[in-house]
C-alpha cells in the first residue's frame, strides 16, 4: 500500500510541476505585460520596474528563480497590487474558497449518497423515479441559474439568508447549496446506479437471506463496495467544482481565490496568476491524493497490492 | 437508436423541446420583429407585454430577440468545441488501444493526470491572455473536453482491433496508420459520434460559465451566458430578464442529459462481441 501511495506521491508532484512550467511560460509569452497601463511609463522608469522584479534577466533564468522561491513555499511579491505578496493576497482568499469547497462537497456527496441508496433500494418505484427526474433536473441547473434565483428567494424575499458577503457562518449557506446541487444529482446518479448492482451481488443475497435487517445490510454489506465509484469520481468532481466556485464567488461577493486569478490574469499580474494556479492544482491534487488513500482503505486489492 | 430518442413520452418531449430550441435559435432572426441589438426607446426596462413577449433589458433591447441569438451562439460554440474534442479524442483513444503497451499506458497516464487538473483554469487563461474571442474559446473548450471520448473510443478500439478484418489487413501488409485509418476508425466512428453528442452539455456549462464571468463571448455579441449574467445584475428590479435565458438554458441542459442518458444506455446495453 505504501509503494501504491508513494507512486501517486510522485506522480502528483510531476504533475505539479507540469503545471507550474505551463503557467508560468503561458503567461509570460502573452501579448501585454504586468505594467502596460492607460499612460504609457518613462522608458527608464519601466526599465527599472522591470530589473526590480526580474523581468530583464532571460525567461529560463526568472523560472529558475521561480520554482527554487517556490520550493520553499515563496510565491513572490504580486506585481500589481503594491505591498503585498502573493502568499499574503491567497492567504486572504483560500480560506473562504476551501470552505465553500468543502462545505459544498460534503452536502453533495451526503444528499447524493443518501438519495442514490433510496433510489436504489426501490429500484423503479415512484420514489426511484422521482429521485432519478431530480437528479437529471439538477444536473441541468448549473450555479449560474442556481445562484440567481436562490438569491432572489431566500435572500430578498424571505430573508432568511445574506445575499453576499463572509462574515458569519449563514454567509456560506447559500454558495454551498448552488455550487452542491449538480454534484449532488452526479453522486446521486453514481450511487444509484452502483447499488443496483452490487444489491444483486451473491454475498448480498446470502446476507439478506440470512435474515439480516434491511439498515445493516446496506451499511455493513452494499455501500462498502458499492461506494468505490463514488470515491473514484471525488478527484474529478473536487476540479470541477473549481470553475463553479469562481461564479458562485462571484455572484455572492465572495472574495476567493478565484477572485484573485480572474483579476491577476486580467492584470497580467504573472506571479499571482501563476501563483493561483499552483495553488489550485496543489488543492485538487492533495485531494485527489486522499482520495487515493480512502480508496486503497475501502478496496482491499489495492490495499494487499 | 431511436428506441433512444423516441422510445418513452419523456425522450419525445426532450427530442421535440431540442429541435424547437434549435430551429428558434437558427430561425431567431426572421421570427422576432426586433433585432437582437435594436434598441426601443419607448419599451425600456419593460416588463413582458404584446410589443416584447419577454420584455425589454435595460437599454431597450428584446429578450426573445437576445435570447434566440444567444442561442445560436452557445450552441455553435457547443457543436464547434464538440468537433475539436473529437478531432484530439478519437485519434488519441484509437491510436492509445491500438498500438498497446507502453504507449498505451503512457497515453492513458496522460488523460488521467489531466482528469486530475482544474481545466476550467487553463481555458480562463487562455482566453483571457490571447484575447477574448469566440475561435479561441471553442477550442479551447474543445481541447479540454476530449479526455471521456478518448477513453471510450480506445474501449472500441480494444474491441475493434481483434477482429478477422483487422487481422486481415495486418496480414496484407497493411501499416499500423494505414489500419487505424481505414479500418479501426470508420468503424467506430458511428459509436464515438454518439458518445461526443454527451459532450455537448458540458461545453454549454462551461461556455455559460466564463461568459458569465465576462471572460467568453463579449458585447456586442451574446450568448446565454452573457444574458444571465446581465439579468441576474437586474433581476431584483426587472426578474424578467433573468427568466428566459435562464429558462432556456436549463430546458436545453435538461433534454440534452435526458436523452444523452438515453443514448448512453442504448450503447452500453449492445452486445460487445
């Protein structure tokens, strides 16, 4: 088990790696620059801008310097927005976006489970129906439909919940429920279909032969197995969930780390781009990384390999 | 196939809302009395009435008039990106189960690292850093969307290579392009094409969502993405505006999964031999 994880250790980190040269290259060899603005700069005054954050020395020896920085946890200092570095600007923003992530992810994946085992268990009954219809609409409400109409509902008619903003924990009710729904309906339809399966397995029915009661049966026997789909499917939903996260920060007014890449890519403002970046992939890697970990702990072949 | 689309009432409604959607949107022009960038100055801001049967933006212009073009447009940029997604996924699938072994791995490694990365972030960067235009954006989208169709096709390819005509061919002295070209793809592109329409909400999502951030289709032009955003900024004053294309947008995803699962189905359940 630990050759398995140590095997994804390094693929992760090679992938990392990948990433950070693309970016970083990506946006240097785009048309514009970090200090073109509205007037133009004195000749020497951009000269001396440019030698102060490196960008005279040749584009291999600012990459050079870029990941050595970046080894020991350096982002470098953002180009555009004066006194503060890059650490600092996703120091503010990853809290707020790693909370809505998860508080997201873990409603999907409660509502999805809970709602695909149900289904599964009445397997073509009105309730499973029913069920299947919900996930197939919430799969077509994306949370640029979502998020408006919640708004519109929970925060200006009835008042229940804040319309934007961080500061209390109801602030992220509503950004969770919008970015959830799709993935609930994905996991759903995942559990579903893999209950299904796994309740017509022969360990099953001897188990349900046996007489044993219909709670312990699904907990103890169908979900073990069954959930390995699900699990697998974590890793992917967890880099989706990105590009959702960047609307709903967006519609709610949530200032995020998605945030700070629309605006540092709009600003040319190479080092906090990149520097999104990277941390993005370090976030959706290092989960997909414990996703790997639960998945050898459900899946005993992986585990005895 | 047509078990798929019209087998229940569910799959007709969706097969007949789908080319409803499609025929308005290409029809958009001659069905509505408004241009989609006329400006009414006597109707502005206005609530749905007999003049605009989904009323008015904010400076005048019809919503069923705005909504039909941003229709042709999302579903253009969909159908495009789809194509280009088609173009890098069979040849990668086809040639990864083909030609097997060490390539195979290497190639497979390749789309399972990539499923493991935030795409969306190099489609923003993308489109943003050389500029914001509408060829870029759908292959852009299209050269992130390949990676379940090049799955799927290297399974058909698994399938395919073993058969008595492959074989043949091998035997004549056919080269390993040769046969992938002639043989292999042609015979799994009927399959593939089918798995690449699943694509087809995904690249809407994910067109919708950067032109809502204002980083996709750009004014003057305009797609369901640009129109929520634009309604959503009114919807407290004027929910009207929000309504059609959000409504739009959610018919078309929801048929289109309906009869994608559908579809889906029908492939999987064929005997493979």
């Amino acid at each position: 088990m630990s050759r398995y994880l140590l095997r994804r250790l390094v693929f992760a980190l090679v992938t990392l790696g990948a990433v950070v040269t693309v970016t970083f290259f990506l946006v240097r060899l785009a048309p514009g620059g970090p200090f073109d603005g509205e007037r133009r700069l004195p000749p020497e005054v951009e000269a001396n801008l440019r030698a102060a954050y490196d960008l005279d020395q040749p584009l291999l020896v600012q990459y050079g310097r870029y990941v050595a920085n970046l080894a020991s946890g350096d982002l470098g200092p953002s180009f555009r927005q004066k006194d503060f570095s890059v650490n600092e600007l996703i120091g503010m923003g990853l809290p707020i976006s790693v909370g809505v992530g998860l508080a997201a992810l873990s409603l999907a994946l409660a509502l999805g489970v809970a709602g695909g085992t149900f289904a599964a268990l009445s397997q073509d009954g009105p309730r499973d129906r029913l069920l299947v219809l919900g996930a197939t609409l919430g799969l077509a409400l994306p949370p640029i439909v979502v998020a408006p109409v919640l708004v519109l509902v929970f925060a200006v008619s009835l008042g229940w919940f804040p319309a934007g903003g961080y500061a209390t924990a109801k602030h992220f009710v509503l950004p969770a429920i919008t970015l959830a729904l799709p993935y609930a309906a994905a996991f759903m339809r995942l559990t579903r279909g893999s209950v299904v399966e796994v309740l017509n397995r022969p360990h099953v029915m001897t188990a349900r032969a046996k007489g044993l009661g219909r709670f312990r049966l699904v907990s103890r026997h169908v979900l073990p197995s069954a959930l390995l789909p699900v699990v697998s499917f974590l890793g992917p939903a967890a880099a989706a969930l990105l590009a959702g996260s960047m609307v709903v920060e967006e519609i709610f007014s949530l200032p995020g780390l998605g945030r700070y890449f629309v605006q540092g890519a709009l600003n040319r403002d190479y080092t906090l781009v990149t520097g999104a970046v990277v941390v993005y992939a370090a976030l959706v890697l290092g989960f997909n990384l414990l996703v790997d970990l639960c998945y050898a702990r459900l899946d005993p072949r992986i585990r005895h390999a | 196939m047509r078990e798929a689309l019209l087998g229940t009432p569910l799959a007709r409604v969706c097969c007949a809302v789908l080319l409803l959607v499609v025929l308005a949107a290409i029809a958009g022009p001659w069905l509505s009395p408004w241009d989609f960038d006329a400006v009414d100055w006597d109707a502005i801001d206005s609530a749905p009435s007999a003049a605009h049967w989904l009323g008015t933006d904010g400076v005048g212009r019809d919503l069923l008039a705005r909504t039909l073009t941003g229709a042709r447009l999302s579903i253009a940029i969909a159908l495009a990106a789809t194509l280009v997604s088609c173009v890098i996924g069979i040849p990668w699938g086809a040639t990864a189960g083909y030609v097997g072994g060490m390539a195979d791995m290497a190639m497979m490694r390749v789309v399972d690292g990539l499923y493991a990365l935030p795409f969306i972030l190099l489609v923003i960067l993308l489109v943003v850093l050389f500029g914001r235009n509408v060829v870029l954006l759908f292959i852009a989208l299209g050269a992130v969307s390949w990676l379940d169709l090049a799955r799927i096709v290297r399974g058909q390819t698994l399938a395919a290579k073993n058969e008595a005509y492959v074989e043949a061919a091998r035997a004549m002295g056919v080269g390993t392009p040769g046969i992938l070209k002639r043989h292999i793809v042609p015979n799994i592109i009927g399959p593939a094409l089918v798995y690449a329409t699943l694509t087809v909400p995904g690249v809407i999502i994910a067109e919708s969502f950067l032109s809502f951030l204002g980083l996709g289709v750009q004014e003057p032009q305009t797609s369901w993405g640009v129109l929520i955003a634009d309604g959503a900024r009114e919807m407290r004053t004027s929910p009207w505006q929000l309504a059609a294309p959000a409504t739009m947008l959610a018919v078309t995803l929801f048929a289109l999964n309906v009869l994608g699962d559908r579809l889906r189905d029908a492939l999987d359940r064929r005997p493979r031999s």
